[in-house]
C-alpha cells in the first residue's frame, strides 16, 4: 500500500460522507511510490524550510533573507502561478517574523537528531502513516535527556487544532517507536504549528484534554469504508 499522509487524514475528515467513501477507496489501492516525503515538489516549501531552519538555527535573519529572496524572484516573472505561490509563501513567512520561537525551542542542551527516511512510516491499523517532522533534537532538562520534534505545515485552508493534533500525535508514536531507548519523550515538545494562524498544538494538550484526539478514529473510519 501507498503511503499515507497525515494532509490525506485531513482531507479525509473534510469531505462529505458520500466523498469519503471514494477517497477512502483511492488511499486503500494506491500503489506504493518510490522514496518522497510524500509533497510532491509542496507549494510551501520555500516559506516552510526558511521556518524550519530558523527554528534549527535560532537566526531570523534567514526568514528576513528568504522574503527577499522570493520578492526577487517574484518580480523577474510573468508566469501567474509562479507569482501566486511566491506571493502567498511571502505572506507565511511574513506572519513568523514576529513569533516568538523561543516558545517551541528548549533552552538547554538543544541539539539536532538525525533521522533516516526509514524511520519515517508508523503503522497503524495496518496503514502505513507518514511521519516526516521538520526537525528532531534532543534536549536537557533537569540533568535528563529528551527529545523532541517539530512539524510545520500549512494549507490553503488553515488546519484546525484537532487536525493539526493528528500531526502531533503522529510525531509522539514515532519519537516513542524509535528513540524512547535512548530518550525520554516530552510530549510538550511534540509540536505541530500552522504558520498561517501562529498557533500550534502539542501532544501535551492532547493528554490534558484540551485538544480532541481525532488520528485513530479517522483512520478506522478510513479502514471501514
């Protein structure tokens, strides 16, 4: 079976019932693809790498460089698709000038993790889910060793805390399949954030309630039809 995405869960969730049977179908029978993280060439990621690597580095200048970069490119072409992706990238990362990253990084200890595309497929209920955090570190808390993940994302239409929850229940499973023998799993640090409406979700609000868990029904939902 085809990969699936959390951004098919979503579109899932967001169609009609008699729609959802048909997509439901389409995602049972895909064929499986060659290596991808499952974006095909994203609308997005020239806004969302730039957060990513600010968020990597602690440096805004690099989101200050890429709105130049894409203002530059913006102006050399004619083509109206290519001007509107430029553009509405512009306007995400114009939104994250001002948000404040400390609020998503940890203080001490931060550091990178690799990962391997491997370790990028979860399954569960039989479906093989993708899993592809924008980055994993490790961090230091009251002389313990942790780990993390964030996972920026966006859409035309801005995901709702439930939907981006599904993202951050994804990257606790897989932080809990393949680092828990080394780390300790902050679920406060399993982080999903939607750029265009500045506002994330973590796996923490998810625990304590606040946000509905909504990733296990859809996919038996999915699996039913």
């Amino acid at each position: 079976m085809e990969k699936v995405t959390v951004k098919d869960l979503v579109d899932f969730k967001r169609k009609s019932d008699r729609a959802k049977k048909t997509f439901a179908q389409k995602i049972k029978t895909r064929e499986a693809k060659s290596k991808g993280d499952g974006t095909g060439g994203n609308w997005w990621s020239n806004s969302l790498s730039s957060i990513g690597n600010t968020f990597k580095t602690g440096n805004k200048n690099e989101i200050s460089k890429k709105i130049e970069d894409l203002n530059n490119r913006y102006n050399s072409t004619d083509i109206k698709l290519t001007k509107m992706q430029y553009a509405q990238n512009i306007e995400i990362l114009q939104s994250m000038l001002d948000y404040d990253f400390e609020l998503i990084r940890p203080k001490e200890g931060f550091a990178q993790v690799k990962s391997i595309y491997e370790q990028k497929m979860i399954e569960i209920s039989g479906f093989p889910i993708q899993a592809w955090p924008t980055s994993v570190f490790s961090f230091e808390k009251d002389s313990k060793k942790y780990i993390g993940a964030v996972w920026f994302i966006t859409n035309k239409e801005p995901f709702k805390d439930s939907e981006l929850g599904m993202f951050a229940e994804l990257l606790y499973r897989y932080l809990s399949k393949w680092y828990s023998s080394k780390f300790t799993i902050d679920p406060s640090f399993c982080i999903a954030l939607e750029p265009k409406r500045g506002t994330h979700v973590t796996f923490k609000t998810i625990e304590d309630g606040d946000v509905v868990s909504i990733l296990d029904k859809t996919i038996r939902e999915i699996k039913s039809l």
